[in-house]
C-alpha cells in the first residue's frame, strides 16, 4: 500500500461503516503517507453557510446538512441521512441512512448512529456510542454506551481501554 501511495497516488476514501474500523484504517493509511480525500455526492444538498466539513468525509445521495455544521475527519454521512443547524459530529462517525442529528446536537468521535433514528435538539451523545435503529434520543447519551428504544433508553455500556 505505501508503495501505491508514494508512486501512484496519496488519496483514499473510506466507505465502512463501523466507526472503529473507520478510525483505525484512517489513521494507518495516514501513517504511510496516504491523503484522505473527501467525496461528496451531486445529490446531497449542503447550506452554503458557515459549514466546516473536515477530511477523508464521505456524504452520500441524498443527505442533508443544513448551516453552521461541523464534521469531523473521517465521517460517513450515508444516504439521506440529516444533519441540522448548529450540529456538530465527531471524528470516524457512522451516520445510518435516514438519521437525524437535529440542531445543537453533538456527536463525539466513533459513535454509530442506526438507520432511521433522531438525535433531538441539543441533546449530546459521547463518543464511541452506538445508537440503534429508529431510536429516538431524548436526553444526553455517556461515553461508550448503546441506547436503543423511542425514547431511547440505554442496554449496555462498552467502556475502552
């Protein structure tokens, strides 16, 4: 591989969709000299303000990110998924098809949020969490926790390290 990344190109894009496995292929293929590369498809529609989208940040068809959003490095924004106004998401993140992380919500690093479910307003969810599909997140979600249910209730804590 860093044979490729010194004699043909440095760029790559991730499209996995478990965050761990995100954050360690990021950061070894950075390690030998590769250049994460953002892809963005014709179909998302993206606010013109005041958006930061970092590096190495795939967004698929028809997802929405509104104003005033960050995204960390190496973040997957899958199809038709919705990131409103004042959010920001972590680093590695996985964001399902049809998520929403609605306005002021904030997303730590590593964190895998299910096809179909809401991060409601303001509310914070750590890092390394697992959010499950169709769930429906009411109040702040700790570090290394998965929740599931409407409202979302959590059923296991996987603390690191």
């Amino acid at each position: 591989m860093k044979e490729h990344f010194l004699n043909e190109s440095p760029d790559f894009a991730l499209g996995v969709g478990s965050a761990a496995i995100r954050k360690k292929l990021f950061q070894e293929l950075v390690s030998i000299g590769g250049k994460p590369c953002s892809i963005i498809s014709n179909y998302a529609l993206i606010g013109k303000f005041d958006n930061n989208i970092g590096d190495g940040v795939c967004i698929l068809s028809h997802a929405t990110i509104t104003c005033n959003v960050r995204i960390g490095n190496g973040t997957l924004l899958n199809k038709a998924a919705i990131v409103s106004h004042d959010a920001s998401i972590g680093r590695y993140c996985a964001i399902s098809p049809g998520a929403k992380v609605l306005g002021k919500s904030r997303i730590g690093d590593c964190t895998e949020i299910g096809a179909n479910a809401a991060i409601l307003p303001g509310v914070k969810v750590g890092s390394n969490c697992k959010i499950g599909a169709g769930a429906i997140v009411t109040k702040n979600v700790a570090d290394n926790t998965t929740v599931v249910g409407i409202p979302a209730h959590p059923i296991k804590s996987t603390a690191i390290g």
